[in-house]
C-alpha cells in the first residue's frame, strides 16, 4: 500500500519494513490491544490493524498524527491516532504489543531536535535519546505476556537497550539483525562516526537490529 508523508513526516524506510516483518510474525490473541509509538506515516499501526488488532499510534508531530489518519482513512483501517509525547497520551492503560521505531541515529548535536524532519532520526551523540525513555517508560505499558518490538542500529548500543529492558524486568533478546547500505544521513556523517569508534574505516552500511522484550508476568 501506497503511504502519504506529509512534508516534515518520516516516509517509511528498511527500518519500518524489518519492524513490520517483525510484527507479523508475532501471535496476536483476538482483538488485541497494539500501540504503536512514534507511528510517522501510520505503516506500523496500519499493519497491526489489518490482523484485526486494536490500535492506538501515538506521534509528537502534528503532521505524522494527520498523515497516520489519512492513511487509515484511505485504507479503511480503524487506527486511533493521537499526539504527544511517547507513553503520555496512553499513560495508565496496558497493551499486548508495543512497537517503536524510535530516532536512533548518533548526531554531533548534544540534544535532538525539536522541529523539522531530522527529529525523526537524530538522537544525541550516543542515539540514545529516545531509546532510553522506551526502555524506561514502556515495561509500564505491557500487560501480562505483552510484548515490545523495537528496532535500531547496532550504533545506538544494543547492549545497553537490553540491559535496561531486563532490569525493567522483561526478557529482552536480539531477534533479528540485518545490514542496511548507508544513507545520506550516515554518508555526510561517516568521518565523525569514525572518530568516535562507531565505524570503521571504509564502513558502507550499518547493523539494524530487531529486540523482542516480553513481560512474562
């Protein structure tokens, strides 16, 4: 399906097609209650939907909100989609899936932006930015058995996010791993990713990384 991104919304990329694979092979109980943060064009939330899953997609960005709901109103799909901040809109309520596809990409800026597109990907210098919060803030959001799905590049500190999930006391492993050639974000910044460690030499695409976390209780 042909997705509309409003000027400013991130258009689904090889990390949204890797979550959504990901999604689809979860099992799902009847009508189960899916949130899916950070939604952009709604691609996520509107796949969860297809398997008849209630949705709820949440975004920070008023016109990723207006293009996740022109893109279910196209597909006949129901999503609700709400604006804010990650976990706040839906604060208190417990979900079967969770998936995120977060802004994960190192940046020489100490703090991400606020406006314009590159919020969709910048995450501070350790890309950790949002990655931290998911790993703070959703556990709370799982109900028993619920599960999150999150991808993001091997840069970002894959260690690090399952860790934090299974101090948060989920079950957290690495399900898929897939190399992806680099884009312009990466291209214009491979020779200060060099210069931290995050890259070597002559490095042409990065690591993306699937992590299923799972409440067990």
């Amino acid at each position: 399906m042909t997705l509309i991104a409003l000027p400013g919304v991130y258009a689904p990329q090889d990390d949204t097609a890797i979550l959504a694979r990901a999604l689809r092979r979860e099992a799902l109980p009847a009508e189960a209650q899916v949130l899916d943060i950070g939604t952009g064009t709604g691609a996520l939330a509107l796949a969860a939907a297809m398997r008849g899953a209630r949705v709820t997609a949440v975004d920070v960005c008023r016109p990723a909100v207006w293009s996740a709901r022109l893109n279910a109103l196209l597909s006949r799909t129901r999503v609700r989609v709400l604006r804010g901040d990650l976990a706040t809109p839906v604060a208190g309520r417990r979900f079967d899936l969770v998936v995120v596809n977060p802004p994960y990409v190192p940046s020489p800026a100490p703090t991400p932006p606020r406006h314009g597109r590159a919020r969709a990907w910048d995450a501070g210098r350790d890309g950790r930015a949002v990655i931290d919060r998911i790993c703070r803030e959703v556990p709370a959001l799982l109900g028993p058995g619920g599960v999150l799905l999150v991808v993001h590049s091997a840069l970002s500190g894959v260690e690090l996010t399952l860790g934090r999930l299974r101090a948060a006391g989920l079950t957290a492993d690495v399900t898929e791993r897939h190399l992806v050639a680099f884009g312009p974000v990466l291209r214009a910044r491979r020779s200060w990713l060099c210069s931290r460690g995050l890259l070597g030499p002559g490095s042409q695409a990065e690591e993306l990384v699937v992590i299923r976390a799972e409440r067990t209780c």
